[in-house]
C-alpha cells in the first residue's frame, strides 16, 4: 500500500516516522513545500511527544543536542485564579493518580501544602534536578520537551529520510478526486527542485498541511470557540539569560496568557488573545510590558479553536494544526497528533486500502479522537475557570458543561479516577486534580467529609507520602542538575 503526506513540519514527519517505523515495507512519500516553512514559534509538549522519539529514532538521545531543546517537567500559571495568585501542573500528574482516589493531592490539600508535590517531576523540579542520571540515561517516566520547533522539524526530517520514507520537495496545485467515492486519487505539485509539474498516486492520504488544509477543506468544521475565545497570538524569540528552569510559564493577561518557553539558548515568548477585546498594537504593548523592553521583530498569527468533524474522512487522515487545534495552552497539538496517528496505525492500517475501507472502522476511530479531543477542550477550559484579571475577557468566560459539573463535584465528594475519561492518551486524574486543586475548586470540607468514613485515611496516606518522599530523597544525588545538563549537551 502506498501512503503519502501531505505538508511537512512536525506534525507531517511525526506521522512518516510513526507509520514507517511500525510498517517498514509500507510506501511511504512525504510531499512538503519547504519554502511555505513551518510556524517557528517555541512549543511546549507532553510526555507523548519524547515516547515517540524513544520509540522511533534509534538516537533520539541526541535530539537535546541537534535541536537545543530542553527537558520539561512542569507548567507554571501565575494569576490565573486572581493577580497574584500561581500554581504549578506537573507533566507526570500525582503518584497516587492511577488508584481509585488520588489521595496525595488530598493530603497535601488537607495540609495545606504545594498540592504540584504529589508529583515526581515536581520534586525534581524543585530541586533544580531533571529525572536523568549522572550518564545521561533517562528515567521512566520520561521528560516532556521545550521545543525550538524549526531545528526539529529539520531532525525529524533527517530521520525520516534515515528511514527510506520518500521526501519531495513541491507545491501542490492540484487535488484529484474519484467523482463516485471522493477518494484522493492523485495530487499535482510543482517539483521545487526540477521545476516541472509531477504527478503523484496514493491509495492513501495524510493531510498534515496546517489551516491550509489542501485535502480537507470541504470537511465540515467544528468551533470551540464559545470555550475557547482566543484566536490570535503575537510571539518573539528572546535571548535566554539565566539559568535553566524545566518549566513552561503562563501568566494570565487582560485579554488571554502570555507563554514562556526558554531552551538551551532562548525564550519563545508569545501572547495569545481574543481580538474581541484587544487590537493587534495593544496585544504589543502589554507583551513589550510583560518582556520589559520593545522588540524589533514579532510574529503573528490568527486561528479558531476547533476541530474537524471527523478526523478521518474517504481515503484522507487529517492530522496537526489541519485536524483539530485548541490553543497553546496545557500542549496538546502534538500529544493529539502523537496520539491520533499511534492508534490508527495501531487499529487501522491494513496491507490494503480496500481492506481498510470498512465504514465501521472509520465511525469508531472518528469517535475516538473526537471524545479525546472534546476532553483536552474540556481541560483547557477548565483552565479559564479560575478568576483570571478583573477585565472583560475573564468575566465574559463560558465553561462547558462537563467543566460545570466536575466543579460542582468537587464541592460534594473526592473525586474519582471513575469521574474522567479513561483512554490511550489522556490526561489523567492527576492532571485534572492538579489544576481544580490550584484553582482552589477543592474545599476541606469534603476531606472531612471523607474522614469521617474512612477514619485511619489520614496518617496512612502521610505514611506512604513520606516513605516516597525519603525514596525521593536518596536518589536526588544520582541524577544530573539542569546546569550540568545543559554543559553535556554543548
């Protein structure tokens, strides 16, 4: 079977590696327009996304080094539930998250502690220290990433090309379609190298194009936009000074956040806004306030939150920015993109097209990734219900139902592992108590309430956080400092 992909950048190689790496004997061709590029802003991922490399990229050791990205362990919000008010959300969620309750998020509640500490990367953020040993081995579970986007879309090219998946450099001009089936037949793309037209025939498509979307613009899209009001962002690069913090930083603004994602040299900084509330020249100006000085050289970009109704329409997979995008917030662009192409890869590819071709499996795989997606909405919602600044945009905030109810069930009973969604990909209970418990959603009362039924709960749960805490302790001195990270990989 021949697969091809269209559009290059992350999303577009991710999906070649994961399919080639799976299927060595499967076709599969790359079509990119290089000159186009991909959108060079800094990216903050998910554990998903470094699972990946270990999985596909025989030296995905050596990714710190080729693309200065740095290990991530943790978000930071700040005056996200009132001016001056923060909180941290680990990548790896509370140890206690895979039993029924999470009960050391509880007891630090209950002690009126730094609930983030329930969580391993946390303490090794605190102790300036990164979950890989004086060698260079690293640990299970494995790091997130801070992304300088462009030098890895360039590895992740020259992996790809290591794996004998076909890479063409053009322009595609035109798409044709199977009048009866709508299937892909064949694209037309102007060659960038010899500067002929070609023509190019799959028996199945990837569209990993972004908002251009070249195979998928007739697909009927969904906005999530009412949850999700940004829709436009304004970013730079910074020269970063200081010392290495394994942490992405978001600091609520008038009209949205503002991120902070340093790597081993710089900073991505970007605000991202609704222009319902903020024209472009301000958006500057409260950026330029929050960087301290102006800046001569800014991106920007415009988006709405949403997805494509089905992710997975005739012979087409639409995958990245072109299947669904949220917003930068909580990293799940390339989680989802990660996520989405394992499990069809997984459950769906077959030697033939025809023998994937079957409405049943398409209806179930469409399912999937639009519950996973729907429930990532839902976290990064969740997000805005804290009490944000005292302006328009945070007092005009809708949460979705779903975010409604599992506030108000905070407010009646500990939260379950049973309240959310179970599946290959999501974000945990842990995550998900991370953030209700930094918006203060979590009352003492229901640990009382708790207490009462459960009476030995308290010291038991206190002797198992400090058996882990003592653990924790004696392994700090076997693994490496940020600093002496940083000096390995130069």
């Amino acid at each position: 079977m021949k697969i091809s992909i269209i559009g290059g950048g992350t999303a577009g190689w991710i999906s070649a590696i994961i399919i080639k790496s799976k299927y060595p004997n499967v076709d599969v061709t790359l079509i990119e327009n290089m000159i186009q590029g991909t959108i060079g802003v800094g990216e903050s991922t998910t554990v998903a996304f470094t699972e990946f490399l270990r999985q596909c990229i025989p030296d995905w050791a050596n990714f710190w080094s080729e693309t200065s990205s740095m290990p991530k362990l943790t978000k930071k919000f700040i005056n996200w539930n009132g001016l001056g008010s923060d909180f941290y959300c680990p990548i790896d969620g509370s140890i206690t998250q895979s039993e029924e309750i999470d009960h050391f998020t509880y007891l630090l509640l209950k002690e009126n502690k730094d609930t983030s500490l329930s969580s391993l990367s946390r303490n090794f953020h605190k102790n300036n220290i990164l979950d890989i040993s004086l060698d260079g081995n690293i640990y299970l579970p494995l790091p997130a990433c801070h992304l300088d986007v462009l030098k890895t879309s360039i590895f992740l090219r020259n992996a790809g090309r290591n794996k004998n998946i076909t890479h063409i450099e053009g322009e595609v001009t035109q798409v044709k379609r199977n009048k009866e089936t709508n299937d892909v037949i064949s694209v037309v793309y102007n060659d960038l190298d010899t500067k002929k037209e070609e023509e190019h025939f799959a028996d199945l498509w990837i569209d990993a194009s972004g908002f251009s979307r070249i195979l998928s613009r007739k697909v009927p899209f969904n906005s999530f936009s009412k949850y999700l009001p940004v829709n436009k962002s304004i970013s730079t690069i910074l020269l970063r000074d200081g010392s290495y913090k394994s942490t992405t930083t978001s600091t609520a603004a008038s009209s949205g956040w503002i991120w902070d994602i340093p790597t081993s040299k710089n900073r991505s900084v970007g605000y991202v806004y609704c222009d319902k509330y903020q024209t472009k020249e301000e958006a500057q100006l409260e950026l330029e306030k929050y960087i301290g000085y102006g800046v001569s050289e800014y991106r920007y970009h415009e988006f709405e939150s949403g997805m494509l109704e089905n992710v997975w329409n005739d012979n087409v997979l639409s995958v990245g920015l072109c299947g669904s995008f949220l917003e930068p917030l909580q990293a799940t662009s390339i989680h989802t993109t990660v996520m989405q192409v394992s499990i069809f890869a997984s459950q769906c590819i077959k030697s033939t097209y025809e023998n994937m071709d079957k409405p049943i499996s398409r209806k179930i795989y469409n399912k999937y990734i639009r519950d996973m997606i729907i429930d990532f909405r839902n976290l990064v919602n969740l997000n805005y219900s804290g009490k944000g600044l005292d302006t328009d945009f945070w007092k005009n905030i809708i949460l979705t139902d779903e975010v409604k109810d599992i506030i108000q069930l905070c407010n009646e009973r500990l939260i379950t592992k049973y309240d959310f969604k179970n599946y290959e990909g999501a974000a945990g209970l842990g995550i998900w108590m991370t953030i209700l418990s930094g918006i203060k959603h979590i009352p003492n009362e229901v640990i009382e309430e708790y207490e009462k039924i459960e009476p030995n709960w308290y010291e038991y749960a206190k002797t198992e956080f400090n058996r882990v805490q003592d653990k924790f302790n004696k392994i700090i001195p076997e693994r490496m400092s940020n600093e002496n990270f940083e000096a390995m990989i130069k």
